[in-house]
C-alpha cells in the first residue's frame, strides 16, 4: 500500500466518522429520539438533557463526558462499567506515555538512516513506501541505531507494568468501596451450594439442607430455598404472560378503533393456527381472556409440584449476616469435597439455573470437553466454513431449494453469488462467533451470566488473536516458507518477526477504520434508531411494546473487551517497529473513552453487576499482548543481526514475574469477598424475607401463593426449627 | 550374579535376621531394659508387658501386634501413625494380590519358552543365571507370550487403583474422625495470621491484631497471641534450664559421695571456662545456685521486654467455637492478600516460631530458591564430593591435621583409607542429606515441624529415585551408549528399559538387606540400648538425666517413608519383568508392617499430630512411581519389538485421570478442616484460658507473671474491650 492510498482510506474513515457526529448531534436533539439516546437516563426518572433545553451546544455531550466522575458511572451503569473504563484509560494512558518518548526518538533515528534500500527491499517485499521510512526496516542490518529502539521496548514494557499495578490497586479498591457499602444487596447474604449428596430415606431435601446448615451455622441461619427443575413452570409461565400481553394489545386495538373508525369499534381477531396465520378465526380478547383463565389455575398447580416434587441437589442458603456469607462461601463443608459444594451467590437476576444442578465431576468433564472444542475451533475453524462453502454452491442451492431456481438463472445475480458465497459462509460464522462460544461457557455448568461472559470473552480473545493478528501477520509468510520451518522449528519466530513490517499499513487501515467507523455507528446509534422507529410506526400498540422496542442492551464486554485487545495487541507489537502506529492506537482508546463515557452514562443498561471481576482477565491478557510483543521484537532483533538482541531475554522473564506477583497480591479478592470489607458496618438490618424474595424465580413467585406452600423447596425459619 | 552368590547373599541376611529376632526375644525380658523396648507404655503410665509376667512366650510380641486394632495405635501413638499403616497395609495388598495372579501365570510362562539364547545373551550383559529364566528377558522378540506379561501390567496398575481408593477413602475417614472428636484440641480454636500490615502510628500490635478481629468475628472472637522475637529470652531461659539441671546433677553427686565416701562428702567442683576445661575452680553447687539467682531476674526482665517491644508481624487468635476457628483459617479477610494471612494454628508443641516472621512475598521467593538447589543437590550431588574427596587426600589431611601423621605411616591403615575416603564422604553425605533436606525446607518459611518434615520427605523421596533408581538402573548403560543417546534423545526410554532386566537380581539382593537387617535392627534397637546403657552407667546422676538417655524418638517419617517408596518403585517396576520380586516386596512390607505396629505400640512417642496429612503425599508418589513403570514397561516391550505395546499407552493416562480425580474429590479436606466435621459438638466447653496458655512457649511462661505484663503480646477480652 503506497502513502496516497493509505491516506486516501483514512481520509473516507475521517469524512464518514464527521458525518455520523453531526447526523448524531442533529437526531440526538429531536425530542422522539430521547429514548433511543437518553434510555439509562429515562429509565431512572432523569431529564434527559441536564439543562432542559434542546437549544443548547450539539456537542455538549463532549463536555459532560470529559467532566464526568467515577462515582457519576458507578452509580449510572456499576461498578463493571467504571472498571471498564479503569481499562481504557489505563491502555490510553501506556500508548500516551509510549508516544511521548518513543515518536521523538525513534522516528528521527530511523528516517535519517542512509543507505538502507537493499535491506529493506528484502524484508518488506515490495510494499516499499514512504510510510516505511519512519519504521525499523528501515534501519541497516546490525546498525547502532538499533540501540534506540532496544531501549524502547524497555520503556513501553515498564510504562505498562507502572500503569497496569496502579490500575489494579485502583479496581481492588473500587471492589472494596462496592461490597462494603452499606446498602445491603440480596447476594450477599446468601451462599450457592450445589452438589447436595443424596438425602436420606424419607427425608425430603429441604428438611437436609436445612438441618445440615443450622447445624454448623446455628447463630446465623436464616433459611434456603431449594433449587427446583422450572423448565415446565417456565413453559406455563411464559405462555400466560405471551397471553397477557396479547390480551393488553387487543383492547388497545380496540380502543384505537372505536376512537378512529365507528364508535362500536372492530372487535380484533386472530387465528388460532401456527402462527396466527392458519385455523379458525376468533375473537381475540374473548379467546386470550379465556386462554388465560385456563392457564392460571394450571400454573397454580405446576408451581406446587414444581415445589414439591421437583427439588434438585443445589440450594441457596441465607444467612443473616454478611460475614458469615461471605466466610461460608469460601470455607469447605463436606469431608469429601465433591459434595456441598459452595461459591457466593450470584445476583438474583444473572443465576443460570438450569446450569446449578449439573454434578461436580460432570463439571470437570464438561470444561475440558469445551476447551478442547474451543482450541479447534480457533485453529481449524476455516474447514467447516470450506466445507459449507463447497456444500452450497449455486447447483446445490438450485436442487435443495428449488423455488430459487428463477432468480439463480439471471446471470449477474449467479456471478456475485458465486463470488461472494465463500466470504457470505464466513461472515456469518463470525457473527455467530460469540454467541457460539457464550453457548459453549454456559454449557460448561457455569452458574451465573456474568461469570459466562468473561468465559467467553477469553475464548473470544484467543481466536482473535490466533486469527486475526497471527493468522494475518504470519499466514502470508507461512505457506511460501513452509520448507524452512520443516527444516528449523525456531524460525517460527524469525518468520513472525520478519513478516510484522510489511504489514504494518494493512493494521494502521484496520485500527482506524475501527475507531471512525466503528465509534461513528456506536455514538449515532443508526441502527437501533432505525429499526426502533419501523416498530414503533408498524408494530407496536401498547406502551409496555414502545418501550421493548427501545430498551437498550448492555455495553456487551464479551465481544467489546477481546476487541479492544486486540487493537492493543496490534499496536504494542507495532509501537517499537512502526512508531507511527502509537497515534491512531492513542486515538482509538481516547475517542473509545470519550464515546462509550457518553453511552455508558446516557444509553446502555447494565445486565448485571460482578463488582470488577472482569478486570483480572482483562490484565492478564495485556500481559499476554506484552509479552507476545516483546518475545516477537526479540526475533526482529535477530532479524536485523543485532548481537545484543538477547539483552530483551529479561523482558518476558519480568513480564511473568510481574504478572505473578499481580496474581498473588490482588486476585484472590476477585475470587472471594475479604472479611474485612464485608464486615463493614450496615446501614440499616436488612430485611431478610426481602433478600429471600429477591431469589425467588418470577415464574414461581405469586402473591396467591401462601405460605405453606413453601414448605417443600422454601423452608421457612419456624418449620425447621423443629427438625433440627 | 549367579544363582549360589544370590542365595548366599540370602542367607546371611536371614541369619542375622534370625539371630536379632533372638537376640530381642532374650534382651526385652530383661527388666533393665524395659525403657528401651516399652518406652511408649512406660510413659503412658501402662504396665510395659500386658501379661505383667517375663516368663511369657518370646514371641508374644507377634501376637500382639497382629491382634491390636486400629484404635489402639491412634490412642497410643496417633493419626499419623495408623495413617503410615495405611500405607503399608495398602501397599502390601497391592503386592500380594499382583502375586497371586501374576506367579502363577507368569513365571511358568517364561520358563517354558524355548530358543531364547540369542536374544538374552545381548540383554542381559553375561549376568545370565537360572533366575533370568524366570523373568521377562527370557522370551524371544515379538513371542505372542508377551500378551500374558502386558495383561501383568494391567493387572497391577488396576489393583493399584483400587487398594488406593478405598485407602484414601479410610484415611479420609480416620481424619475426620480425629477432628470431630468431642475432645478438643487447642490448635483447633486458633488461627495463625502473619504478613500483619505495619500498624498506624501509635497503635500498638496488640490492639491493632485485637481491633481487627473483634469487628470482624465480634461474637466468637476470644483473644490474640502476637507473635514475638524469642531469640534473646530462649538463650537466657535455656542458659537458666541448664544451670538449674547442673544443679540438680551437683546435688545428687553430693548426695552419692556422702553415702558412699565419708559422712562429709565431697563437694563436687568444676572449672569456669570453656567446656569446663579450665578457668577457676568453683564449688558447682554454689556456683550455680549463684548462677540460677542472677538470671532468673534476667529471664523475667527479659520477658518483659520481649512482650513489650519485640512484637512481631505474626499473631495466633483464638475464637470460642471450632467452626468459627475453621472457617476463618480458610477464609480471605484482607483486601490485598498478601496482607493478614491465615491458616489453620499447628499445634502448640510444632510451631516453628522463628518462621512466622516472614513475609508472604519472601517466603514465595525462598520456596523457589530451595528448589532450584534441591534440583541441583539431586542431579549433581556427587560433584561436591568428589571435590571434597578430591581435597581430603592423604597428603591433603597430613599437611592439615599433623598429628594424625603417626597413624597415617602405618602401611595397612593408610591402604584401607585410601580405598574407602570417597565412600566415606559419600556416607556422611547419605547420612546428613535428610537433615540438610530438612533445613531447606525449613528454610522455605514453611511454619510447621509436620508440614517441614513433609515437604523434606517429598524432597528425599525425589534424591533416591533420581539417584538410586534411575542412577543405578540407567547410570551404567549411560556411559556406554551416550552416542546412541546423543543421535536420538528419545531412546533414553529404551535404555532404562533394556537394562532393567539386568539390574533385577542387584535389585532383589537390596530388598532382601532392607528388610532382613534393617527390620532385625528396628526391632532388637541395639544401637539404643548400647548407647542407653554407656549413658547410665558413665554419665546419668539424676533421674531427669536417666529418663533423657532412654526416651526415644518419632517413627521419623521424613526418611521411612521415601524409604518405603523407594522400594514400591522398584518392585512395582520388575513386578513384570521379574516377577520373583513380588514375594520380597511382600515380605519387606509384611514384616515391616508386624516390626512398625510393636514399636509404634511399644516404643516410639509420636512428636507431632498432623492427622493423617502426609497420606495425600503418599498416595501422589505411589501413583508416580506406577506410572514411572507403565512408561518403563512400555519402553520395554518396545525393545522386545512387540507390536502391541501401544496398548499400554492409556496406561499412564488413566493414572493421571485417577490422581486428578483423588485430589479433587478428597485433597482439599486434608488441607482445611471441613466445617460439618468441626460442628461436632464437644463434650464439654472448653476452658478457652487453659488453650491460650498452651501457645505459650516456655520461655515465656512464668507462674510469676501477672496478668497486666501480658497486655502487650498477648491481650487479654477485657482490655481490648475498651478500645474496641
């Protein structure tokens, strides 16, 4: 790629990212978008714009970002957020701190090199251009100057071990701020116990959950709640509320009608076929009225065998103090250690429930199942995307479907899918990427959403990583110098090296098409604008409709965080040997905080609250970045015949060290709730029976319900207490 | 080695055996010796001979010990002790039921096979015997017989797994039962908290340890014990002990020489200086009277000031209930976790007190320094003494010590020394290696006598497979083939294959010693009773005196159980290759187990309780000793080129999915206690001032000290209450 070319696409990159922030700053003020640009703020009961008025500056939101707190995100969208960006600024903060010392240096340093061009002919294969100058391949094999850049990879090394040990002392104390508050969340109350032996003849499984925690707890039991197999209530449950809503639309239909047509109105119909479209015609508030008389006394009665009938082997116990809670989680209760097993309490709204009664052993056995899925998905992913490709070809696609076959006779039309059916195969997979690999975590036996996501979110990593970086970086090189590696397995490493500087353009392109284009969509919000509108206009009818069509996601770590790990990988492998790299990284992470800062406090909901646990992935994993950097400049180093290049051996040493000590001073508080923090003193005694309720599933908790029936999976205090 | 030689070797061994057998029968009925062979019931105020009648039958002994149940010896000698026959009942099982099956099949399946000359005469190097043609080395290349020895090794490795899980199972068992005893033990009311954080200005430890606690454990917090620099106060409360001994002795020299000499007596004398070898003459009974009084307000000064100001970063807490006590010990308590760490208190009497002090950073740092030099003591040990060998030449040792010239002229003494010098330092090395060991481990931070003496024993256990096994094995091989080795590394399994079958009959001749002489000597405790009676008759004056010459130790573990190991290695390795190793394995361990149970009964006082935790060791290296067999006899049977070999490889496979299952599902209650075991109720509540003051070291406890001197080190409720 030559400069005008380069310069060319980052000039497009530019204009698009410009218009999306004024398309942004235009639609933002319309006051029927506020929902689509404002939802977090709405949904608390905040103006949306702090001033009130629409007159105001359009780019106000920049200034309310910049002048934001912590505390400010913390209390919009938690602590998972704030930590999110603890992330960013620390990234921002390292490529800063680089670019200050190593853009004066080293760019001097290597466009003043003389008489280089049989050199770097050889290394950058023809993608010669003036941009090259300005990097390491530039220099002669061997030259002092080397020196320059030695000491650069020590400095971008140190600058992330100063930034990354304050950014974890910064999340630990956040962690500790969070779960020594003095409001008392319903979680941390509680203990999950799973793997609950088999009880006794005739005792049924509350009654030994219960006398086995009152026994070694008998102060501070409160009382548990047996985990039941929901799947059919659920089912029932689901299939009420669908009705209720259904019912709530249609007399809004009918509403609507009598005020726009006759004062009778239409009475809505619908079919009660396979999807409305076939069967026979109803009245549908009389059938949906009817439907759910029908079905409620149903639930009633599934909700009681649920209760009774279907207990599983895991519970959650309550205790009535927050030490204890947090003690119990971390302690061993059964002499054999795969049973009562206990972890805290995830947050009511994240437990996976089905995922609680899956066995110890079974869980062992699942994880590694997944891992080993997972490491040949990442490395032979293209052969099932091959073999589709080669299965759908256009002749196929004519015989399995035939009523394609007029549109697949036009000629133009076979050409593009020819064409473009392969990289359709391909995009497809990597869409459903995440969502695979979040199937896979869950499938592990994972019981909560947020500890799934950073499961994901690692594999997320190692496939981009492995893909996109080395499989870009090295696949190139790799089949045309296949004998090599045949001959000598170490030049694995003088190949990676080697091939790093011609492709340091194509990764300048990418990182900028990423921050202009990608946080251009991010902060307009496009597409949920538009398809909100389409459902509003066409499909909704009531205000529990309008405002499903509007309720925004979360910030989405799982794909959001490998992502960004991989720009930092990107950009600390090419920060020594192509300083030029550091400013787009730099704009990346700035524009990244400036746009997700505004999102985070106006737009996105959080879906659940892990009090920074994300972050000990996040750390490790620029770790890891790290050290493949410096393991990778230590071979470029041979690779320009520099005989000190075993000077950078320490680095990788001291990246593990470093990483060690990280891991042992501060993870076990991202494991485990310390005592200390959770002895903090409470605002006020909680209400226990609250904390309880806050477990119940919503499929089974009714107001109907009266107590006794709880007997079975609900134990109350009074009943036990005369087992025990 | 031939047949005769073997059987030579044999029978000398069973003679001394027998002769030592004898020669215990005669010695044990002499009541003069009873403190020697019935130490552990003297002590226990039993009666030493149940019976209470010498005329009894010699071996009653036998009896006794076949009849005595597990109970009785964890009531005379504790957990640790039935755990240890655990082991060896377990491994004796597993070589009995590996004979019964493997004998019969085996041996008459190598004997008959025909036209073998050839093929053995090159493997087993001319140490060919009649007792080769028993074993595997005796078959042809690629004999279909084989299968029968391949079928060997399944049969062993699945008796292994079995005998294994059901002794995990019982040790388990045995450890709970232990630990839910209604008696309670003081160490399990405490904690131990070290790497305490500095304290604020002006507070003191004290209050800083007891503020912590109360507000996170303000219902069962009892009081703290911090921990305190004991060097100075040791040294003048030992230098007192031994002036208050000497007394006693000089008194009772007075008393003797009044009775025996003239009705005056003689006051007995010694000299001041060095080693009482001279200075001025004193009357000792006025001297150390004189001595006694000037240190006594010495010790109690000192006491008070290592309470007050040698305050150290380390403290025990005691709590009011076991479960608290357990729970705390497992649970994180600070944010940084590096900071008030916990674990469960050793017991009083194995606190290495002088290891608390070290924080948790260094002591990271020692463990990985203590292993890299056990790995280098391991791999090249015999470099230091062939240097020492080297250096103590005969001129070396004349020119040094000079007047050991006139001995050294003598022809016949300086022949003998030469020859054995190198053997002599390579004895003294064997000799002291266990002690270094310990020393290592100790020197690791590590802050208990019983885990130390784990750790050193998994260090020695390593040196004598390394060394004795492998070097033995392969060493002589090695030399000799170090080209094959160098052109293909992965032949090293072949060689250690190929010359195991001639090592087989060295092997067998080793066991045989083991047992023979070091059981006969076990039992007959010569060394001891000759040493017991020099010491009575030459030096004892006192009864403290007669009472320290007899006591005797531990069952020592640190060197018994890699002993044992060492010799399951071995005849696990033949068991198929030669299986006449079989019935040796099994009267190694059938006779230790009869020897062990008397002396464990009878004379061995337990040092420590450290219930059951060495079994998790000893399990993990009886798997990795099977499975240095499967991958040996898979080497082996590719030497005999046999095409199915590949049927052992989910040999060693299963073994590791057998370990990572035992550890998972038992390992972790033998690290912490499980709370369901420590909510058993006790008998009786315990007097918490009685398990405080036995974590008080002797030196520092003084009837004469009242209470208010404790404030500083070791709180008291009251106190803190205030400030709290």
């Amino acid at each position: 790629m030559d400069l005008t070319s380069f310069l060319t696409s980052l000039g497009t990159d530019f204009l698009i990212f410009v218009a999306l922030m004024f398309l942004f700053a235009w639609l933002s003020r319309k006051p029927g978008n506020t929902v689509i640009y404002y939802p977090n703020r709405i949904l608390r009961g905040l103006d949306p714009w702090e001033g009130g008025s629409m007159t105001r500056n359009p780019f106000a939101w920049i200034k309310e970002a910049l002048s934001s707190t912590e505390q400010e995100v913390i209390s919009m969208s938690g602590v998972d957020t704030a930590v999110y960006f603890v992330f960013l600024s620390t990234v921002l903060g390292i490529l800063v701190l680089s670019s200050l010392v190593l853009l004066p240096i080293l760019l001097p340093v290597a466009a003043t090199e003389v008489g280089q061009k049989l050199a770097n002919a050889t290394i950058s294969n023809g993608t010669f251009s003036d941009l090259d100058k300005l990097s390491m391949g530039h220099l002669k094999l061997k030259s002092p100057r080397l020196w320059a850049f030695l000491f650069g990879v020590y400095w971008v090394s140190f600058v992330t071990y100063f930034l990354l040990w304050k950014a974890y002392k910064h999340v630990s104390d956040l962690r500790a701020t969070a779960l020594m508050s003095p409001q008392a969340k319903p979680e941390q109350f509680a203990i999950l116990v799973r793997d609950i032996p088999n009880s006794l003849e005739g005792q049924i499984r509350k009654e030994q959950v219960d006398s086995y925690f009152k026994t070694v707890y008998p102060d501070t039991f409160y009382r548990s709640l047996v985990v039941t197999d929901n799947k059919e209530v659920d089912k029932i449950w689901e299939e009420l509320e669908g009705f209720k809503k259904k019912l709530v639309r249609a007399e809004a239909v009918y509403a609507l009608s009598k005020k726009t047509g006759n004062s009778e109105g239409i009475r809505p119909t619908n079919k009660t076929g396979f999807l409305g479209l076939c069967g026979a015609k109803v009245d549908s508030i009389e059938y949906y009225t009817e439907k759910i008389n029908e079905l409620t006394p149903k639930l009633e009665a599934e909700q009681k065998a649920t209760l009774r009938e279907k207990q599983q082997n895991a519970a959650l116990v309550f205790f009535t103090s927050r030490v204890t809670a947090a003690a119990a989680a971390q302690s061993l209760h059964a002499q054999l250690v795969d049973t009562w097993t206990v972890i805290d309490a995830p947050e009511p709204r994240q437990v996976l429930w089905p995922n609680l009664k899956i066995k110890f052993f079974q869980r062992q056995v699942r994880q590694y199942v997944v891992y080993i899925i997972v490491a040949l998905t990442v490395v032979f992913y293209m052969i099932p995307i091959a073999a589709i490709s080669a299965f759908t070809t256009l002749d196929n696609l004519k015989k399995l479907l035939p009523f394609l076959k007029p549109i697949l006779k036009q000629e133009a039309i076979t050409t593009v899918l020819e064409a473009y059916l392969p990289q359709i195969a391909l995009i497809v997979f990597l869409a459903l990427l995440p969502k695979f690999l979040l199937f896979l975590s869950k499938a592990e036996g994972i019981p909560s959403q947020s500890h799934a996501i950073r499961a994901a979110s690692g594999k997320y990593f190692y496939f981009t990583i492995f893909n996109v970086f080395l499989g870009i970086t090295v696949g190139g090189t790799l089949f045309s110098t296949f004998k090599t590696i045949e001959k000598d397995p170490n030049s694995l490493v003088d190949i990676l090296a080697s091939s790093l500087p011609s492709n340091a353009t194509y990764f300048l392109t990418f990182v900028a098409l990423k921050f202009f284009v990608g946080y251009g969509l991010e902060l307009s919000r496009l597409v949920p604008l538009i398809i909100f509108h389409i459902k509003r206009k066409y499909l909704c009818k009531t205000e529990a409709e309008v405002k499903a069509a509007w309720l925004p996601s979360d910030l989405g770590y799982g794909t959001r965080v490998p992502n960004d790990l991989l720009v930092i990988t990107i950009v600390l492998c090419y920060s020594v040997i192509a300083p030029l790299i550091l400013p787009f990284g730099v704009l990346y992470f700035g524009l990244g905080w400036l746009i997700l800062r505004n999102q985070a406090l106006k737009v996105y909901i959080p879906a659940y609250e892990s009090y920074g646990r994300m972050w000990p992935h996040m750390q490790i994993r620029i770790i890891a970045s790290l050290i493949l950097y410096q393991v990778t400049m230590f071979g470029y180093f041979g690779v320009k015949r520099f005989y000190y290049a075993p000077f950078l051996i320490p680095l990788p040493i001291m990246s593990l060290i470093f990483s060690f000590i990280c891991s042992k001073k501060f993870y076990r508080f991202f494991q485990h709730t310390a005592l200390e923090v959770a002895a903090h003193e409470l605002k006020e005694i909680p209400n226990m029976e609250q904390v309880y309720r806050a477990f119940i599933p919503p499929s089974l908790s009714s107001e109907k319900i009266d107590d006794d029936q709880y007997e079975d999976a609900q134990s109350s205090v009074s009943r036990t207490a005369s087992f025990a």
